[in-house]
C-alpha cells in the first residue's frame, strides 16, 4: 500500500498564472503544479536549500527534490519547445500566517518585490 501524499504548504499563489511564448505557434502547453511554482520559487529566486524548502512547505527534503525535478523538466521542456507554462492545481493548502519559518505579509517568506 502506497503512503497517501502529505497536502504541501505555500506561501499564497501565483500573481501570474501563465507565461506564452512571443511567436509561437500552437504547439502546447506545459502544466506547473502551485508546490511545483513554490519548490522553483524558494530555490531559484530566494536562494533557499532543498532543506529550508522541505522545512517551509512541511514536507521532506525528497519530496522537495522530486517536485524540483519535474518543475525544472517541465520549465526547460516549454522553453526548448515553444510551449505555453500554465500555473495551476496539485496538492497544495494556501498558509495561514501562523506557522511560518520566514518574514513576509504572512510570516512565511512571501513573494520579493
């Protein structure tokens, strides 16, 4: 029997939710989960370690590294192909405030102006 997936933190969601390439034919779209966006948003934008990552999204170092892999898949797979980047659904639950890590509107390392 597999372990049921533990419901991933994030910060609040996107302000955008999809990116289009200038000049590209129809040729798809690539979807990225909310804990996808988020795994991407503390690593690459806030410089955060897979570690702090788990230790926000109160999920395991792993399981950060999984999501972080298939984001990165999905991102280079829209940029090499053309394609669309849709921002949207996984299994995610939106931060109350209340039990952060880091400084943001939240207390939970928010999005950097």
């Amino acid at each position: 029997m597999s372990r049921p997936v533990k419901v991933r933190r994030i910060c609040e969601e996107p302000r955008y939710k999809m990116f289009v390439p200038s000049g590209a034919e129809d040729v798809g779209t690539e979807f990225l989960t909310l804990d996808e966006y988020e795994v991407i948003r503390h690593v690459d934008y806030q410089n955060m370690t897979h570690e702090e990552c788990a230790s926000q999204m109160d999920v395991s170092r792993t399981t950060v590294t999984e999501i972080y892999e298939s984001a990165r898949h999905k991102i280079a797979s829209a940029l090499i192909n053309g394609k669309a980047i849709s921002i949207e659904g996984g299994n995610y639950r939106v931060c109350d405030g209340g039990e952060c890590k880091k400084d943001c509107k939240k207390g939970c390392g928010g999005l950097k102006a």
